[in-house]
C-alpha cells in the first residue's frame, strides 16, 4: 500500500503536536498512566514516537489492516511499550470493552464515510468516562462540487440541512462536516443519557489534500462543566462547537524563523508586525503574506523542523 510521508506534512505535525498538548491536559482530570492510547499508526507511527518522547506514562496499541504496513511498523516500531496489532479497526470495535478502563482514540480517516460516522458513534457509547476521542476526517469539497446529490444520499441523516448542497469553500465545509460528528455524538450519546461527548478543539488544513479534524472528551453531564474549565486555557480551545480554526503555516526557512524569533509570541496584528520585520513578501501579495506569518505566530511554538542530513 503507498502511502503519503505523514511524517513530512508540516499542517499535520502542527496539528498533531496540539493534540499532544490536549492530551496532557487530561493530567487535570486522570493520571495519564491510567490512559491506553489506540491509534492507526500507519508505517512510520509517528504519532506513537511523539507520544513516547512527551507522554511516555501512555499505554499504546497501533491497529493496522494492510498487512504490508502492518510490516513496515514492526520495522519502524518506536518504543518497547507500544503494542502493534494487524486487523481492521471494525473488527477490534466489535470485540472492544472499557470495563471502566480511560482510553484516547485517534480515528485517523483518509477519507469521508457514512461507516466512519458509524465507529466514532459506536465508539463514544463504549468508552469509559473522561476518555478522549479525535477524529479526522477528508475535507475536500471540490470532490462533491458535480456530486451534490450523492452527498446528501451519503450523509443526510447526519447534515444540518439536509436540503442544503454541500458548501464549495474549505471553511464551510470543514465546518459542515463538524456538524454532522456533532449530531453523530449527539445521536450516541442522546439527553437521556448520563454521558455527552464535549467538544476540545478543532482544526482544518490541506498538506495536499483537505482534511478535518475534532477532539473530544466523553464525560458524564455533570462533569461537562470541570471538563469545560480544565480546557478552556488551551490556546486552541473550540468548547461550544464554534467553526474550526484554520492551520496553515508557512514555509520558512531557518534563519527566517531564528531572524522571527525575538519577536515572538505577538500580540494583535502579529502578521503586519513580522512582515515588516523580513521586509519582503513570502506570498503573492501583502495580504496574503501577512496572513501566513499571523498562523506562524500562531503556531510557532508546533512548528516542525525538517532538516536534511548525511547518513
């Protein structure tokens, strides 16, 4: 199977490094070392290597379905706590039981499906209370531009306004698609239930292909408000289902990002203040210059570094 390099996709590792410090978060509510941590590793399981590295009191276990990749992890495994199984994500929800034990879950989709719905819903009526689900998700509306009444055929019992044709802009699909996880929750976990799946953050962003992208804390109703209080320091916090912040950050090379440095964290008009520092334009005009350095402000501090070395 091929796969992109996940590991080389600077909004993902942005966005993966946010998840991280969200996880740490949860400390407030548990010890971390009562936490496994499932995830789709894929070949590089760079995910399980950030987490050894910055949360390394996590059980961990990878579920993989193609058994070459399943290979490629055995080759590239991180640590000697991560536990590797082959098999398809369905098949280990089926068998799957909290027994009031705290899971994170990362559903690290490719793609958009009506049976990925279908697992997050499963998912939140098995897990224990304070246990932490992400879910990513293709966000791509181009591919729906000629196919609106396929979308709704796929998705109407999980959209807003089922009437309404799928959104042609990134944001507003981005933020349709959380929507429809909203009332997948909500179907899950109805009122009369003791639990409810409070929302984290949420992201979107495109290393070439659209993607979106949810954490959550399945927490009883009556927690939902400490719940609330532990994350809403989080500098990314989205705690009321608000639309998704936008990640996409620019490319910069190092001495521009050590020259950015001493300015940094900015206040407002933080885009204005380092283009004005470089003195140059790194997009197409100043607008859109300035809107490129206001995400590295933003995200500096997960910006990732790719260097190029000799082996």
């Amino acid at each position: 199977m091929r796969h992109p390099a996940y590991h080389l996709r600077p909004n993902k590792a942005v966005e993966r490094v946010a998840f991280v410090e969200a996880i740490n978060l949860l400390a407030r509510l548990e010890k971390l070392s009562e936490y496994t941590y499932f995830g789709f590793g894929g070949p590089y399981l760079e995910d399980f290597r950030l987490l050894y590295e910055l949360c390394p009191d996590l059980k961990m276990i990878s579920i993989e379905e193609d058994a070459e990749t399943y290979k490629r992890q055995v080759f590239h495994l991180p640590c000697g706590t991560l536990e590797l199984r082959q098999g398809g994500f369905s098949s280990f929800l089926a068998q799957y039981e909290a027994n009031d034990e705290k899971s994170i879950f990362w559903l690290d989709y490719t793609g958009l499906a009506y049976s990925q719905f279908e697992d997050l819903m499963v998912l939140l009526g098995k897990v224990a209370a304070n246990s932490m689900i992400k879910v990513t998700l293709r966000a791509e509306p181009r591919e729906f531009r000629d196919a609106q009444d396929e979308f709704r055929r796929r998705f109407e019992i999980l959209m807003p306004d089922p009437s309404a044709p799928p959104p042609s802009t990134s944001h507003d699909f981005a933020y349709l698609i959380q929507g429809m996880v909203q009332i997948a929750s909500q179907r899950a976990l109805p009122s009369a239930l003791p639990h409810v799946f409070q929302p984290v953050s949420s992201f979107y962003y495109s290393d070439g292909t659209g993607m979106f992208t949810l954490t959550g804390i399945v927490c009883r109703r009556s927690d939902q408000a400490t719940v609330k209080s532990v994350f809403r320091g989080f500098r990314f916090a989205n705690l009321d289902w608000a639309r998704p912040k936008k990640i996409d950050v620019p490319t910069l090379s190092t001495k521009e990002r050590l020259h950015l440095q001493h300015l940094l964290p900015c206040g407002r008009g933080a885009g204005k203040v380092l283009r004005r520092e470089l003195g140059y334009l790194i997009d197409e005009d100043r607008p859109q210059t300035e809107e490129k350095l206001q995400q590295y402000a933003d995200f500096h501090r997960y910006f990732p570094y790719f260097m190029k070395a000799t082996p």
